[in-house]
C-alpha cells in the first residue's frame, strides 16, 4: 500500500468539470480509498489582475476551492494545488500582453517526437518578469488550500537546451513555493535526462515519476530518485486521452508496471494522471476502469490484476454497462495498429483528410470496429434515457464509428451536435467550443 495514493484530472485542456462532477469524482475516489485529489491547472483558475487568459475559460474559483475542500476532507481526501509554473504556459504566452516572457515568443520549439510548437509553451528564465508571474500566480491560489503540498509542474519545457538554466529556474520556483509554507513536487521528466542533476535536488522535493505506456522504464527512473536520496512518486495514466474510448491493455500495464518499481524503490505515493489533451473528447465514463483499477494497485498491490473490474464498473456506474466499456476500451487493440500516447482511431478522426492511416487498419477491419461500436451503442442506449454513464458510452461509440466513417458528412455531424449534449452533462460551458473545433468537420 502507499502511503500517498492520489488522482490528478487535467482542468486546463478545455474541459473543467462542474461542481457536481467534482463531488462525484471525489465520492468515487474515496470508495476506492484514494487519499489525494489534485486539479492540474494552466489557465484555469480565475487570478485576479490576468482575467484577459482566463475569462472564457470558466475558471474555478476561490470559492470553488473552498466548497471542493470542505468536501475533500468530509470523504477523507486531500485537494492539493497545481499550477504549472514553466513549461505548458501556452494559454498565457499566446496573449500579447505575456508574449514577452517567452522563451521563444513566435514559438518553433522542436519536442522530442519530431513535431514542432506553432505556439510558445515555456517562460525565458533570464526575464526577471517570468518568476514575477509564478509569485503572483502561487501567491494568489496557495492561501486557498490547507494542504501542506503543492504540484508546481516545471515539465516538457521544450525550449530550454541547457540543464543549468533549467535548474535554476526550478530552484527559484521551489523557493517561491517554501516561501508560503509548501511542500513542492514537480514532474522529473526533465531532471531525468540529466541524472547529475538529481543529487543537487534539495531533499524535500517530491519528485514526480510519469510514464504512460506500458513499456515505461519506471523501474531504472524511480531506482534513480531512491539512490539521490528524493522522495517521488509513480505517476501512471488512465490511458483515455487521445483514444476515444481508452485503452485498456495499455493501461492495466501501465498501472502495473509503475506499482511495481514504485513498491520495490520505496515510492511515497501512487499519482494516476488524467490528461485532457487535443480537446479532452473522452468523457469521465472512459478513465472510469482506470480510476477503479488504479485505486486497487495502489492500495492491494499486484492482486489487483485479478479484480472483477466489470463488476465494479456496473456498481460504479448502477447499471450493467461495464462490459460495454471495457469492450469500446479494446477497439484500439484491431488491425496491429498500435501508437503511443494516442489510438490510431483518434488519429484517423483528429487528422485532415489527408492522413494516412496505418496499413493494418484495412476497410474490413475498420468495418468490424465499426459494427462492434454500433452495437454496443445499441446496446448501451437502452439505458441512455436514465443514466448519464451509458449516454457517455454512446458517446464514445460514435466517436469510434466516425473514425470509421472519416469522410461521412452526415455522421460528423450528428457527432458535433452529441458533442455539446454530453459535454453539459458533466463540464462547464466554458471550452466546450474549442474542444468542439478540434473535431472534423466539413
């Protein structure tokens, strides 16, 4: 068992959850005895004095903070804050007025997967203005929170080639955070790529351990933070991000394996991450298996592998739907077209026309995918009038079935128009449009 075993939900990629959805992920995140709740947040808390990046995002508020606490702690769960202080600092350096403290304000950072960033994503550490806005962001959203923690991010901070202007920057941060009396955490991913930088970490750091494939190396990385000394976390993935509807082999892996190295290195806690990315399209009901299973590794260990999940999904979910979910969840698996970080039906449904979908995936084998989605549509749309889980299978059963049908006008559309509806069951207008301009349409 860990000692910390929390959820971290994506706020800041277009969909923020409603009040009553949070209170819901919060009730099911202590039936399955998570401790720790945090809301990844780049944008999307209301700060006073920046209401140009965040007025149309539906922010959360003070106030929202205060009543999500207060609930926190009734269900034994602890609302820690994060805000990302470095890296993913598009949604402010996009704005005229924050633009110049980017490190490369017309953006061009080239990423470790070949793509390049249209836009700015990292502050320049060498513009005294770039720690100034960390001090007024953390010194606004720290006060809101009682716990004794804080998530300041500092990841993929694709324009910054030198580890020492990295570190420093970190450092400053880091004492900005102490300053108000918190205890940091950051993602390690950067530090891990130069590990003679881990043992100049102070050792009241938590350094955050993420991978989300199945074949992440969590093993060798966490045996790096135990050997420095650094507390850490593993953080594994709900794999529901940028598939449609999950993936369900990677992601019974993926947990395992970060349970595993977590458990033989003396990990302090287990950190399920939840990212919203290219949109956030996956409704709650897709991350559901993962925040079920996720709570059992952290909790029972290897033993989990062999829980009932269906069974806990239909109890979660109060109707007999589990083994629509888990089936959608497999779809990725056909035609050998495996990817990381994403399902190729995603691909086929997120790219122009033009895209050139993975030879396994022939028109028999997206037909087979497609007849399987449209019956468990079906089927799972015989609830859909009473229970707002098989709406969001359904959901995710035409968000399958267009990827088959890429060029169907007719479907796209009906899709577009399902978008809103199942986004306002759970999410905050705010971002529904620009979750809604990243789907096809003609």
């Amino acid at each position: 068992m860990f000692e910390t075993r929390g959820y971290m939900l994506d706020v800041s990629r277009d969909r923020i959850p409603t009040m009553r959805t949070l209170r819901l992920i919060v009730d099911i995140l202590a039936r399955y005895r998570y401790n720790q709740l945090q809301l990844y947040t780049e944008h999307t808390f209301a700060y006073e004095g920046h209401e140009s990046v965040w007025e149309e995002a539906d922010p959360v508020t003070p106030a929202d903070i205060a009543k999500l606490q207060a609930y926190c702690e009734f269900q034994g769960v602890e609302l820690v804050p994060n805000q990302n202080t470095f890296g993913h600092m598009e949604r402010w350096l996009v704005n005229p007025k924050y633009n110049k403290l980017a490190k490369f304000p017309k953006g061009g950072a080239m990423t470790p997967w070949g793509t390049i960033k249209k836009f700015p994503t990292t502050l320049d550490p060498k513009n005294p203005g770039s720690i100034a806005l960390v001090e007024d962001l953390l010194g606004q959203l720290l006060p809101n929170f009682n716990s004794k923690l804080v998530n300041i991010g500092c990841d993929e901070t694709f324009e910054i080639s030198d580890p020492e202007e990295y570190f420093g920057f970190l450092m400053k941060v880091v004492d900005v955070a102490k300053r108000h009396g918190k205890r940091p955490m950051f993602w390690g991913d950067i530090i891990l790529k130069h590990p003679e930088y881990i043992e100049r970490l102070p050792k009241d750091l938590i350094a955050l351990d993420w991978g989300y494939e199945a074949n992440h190396p969590f093993d060798g990385e966490a045996a790096r933070f135990a050997k420095a000394g650094i507390d850490f976390y593993v953080c594994p993935g709900t794999s529901s991000w940028r598939s449609l509807a999950g993936r369900m082999e990677n992601m019974r892996e993926n947990l395992a394996a970060a349970e595993h190295a977590g458990r033989v290195h003396g990990a302090k806690g287990f950190l399920l991450t939840d990212w919203g990315d290219e949109g956030h399209w996956q409704p709650l009901a897709a991350s559901l298996p993962a925040i079920i299973l996720g709570g059992n590794f952290a909790m029972s260990g290897p033993k989990s592998a062999n829980m009932d999940l269906e069974r806990e999904l239909n109890s979660v979910m109060d109707a007999p739907l589990g083994g629509y979910l888990m089936k959608l969840g497999t779809l990725y698996l056909r035609g050998g077209a495996l990817k990381a970080n994403c399902s190729e039906l995603f691909n086929i449904l997120a790219n122009p026309h033009g895209y050139s979908r993975h030879p396994g995936l022939t028109d028999a084998i997206l037909d087979e995918i497609s007849g399987i989605a449209s019956g468990v549509r079906i089927a799972a749309g015989r609830w859909a009038d009473r229970n707002d889980w098989a709406k969001e299978i359904v959901y995710m059963a035409n968000l399958i079935d267009c990827a088959c049908h890429r060029r169907d006008e007719g479907r796209l559309r009906a899709l577009r128009d399902e978008h809103g509806r199942i986004w306002r069951l759970r999410s905050r207008e705010g971002g529904r449009v620009d979750s809604l301009m990243k789907l096809p349409r003609f």
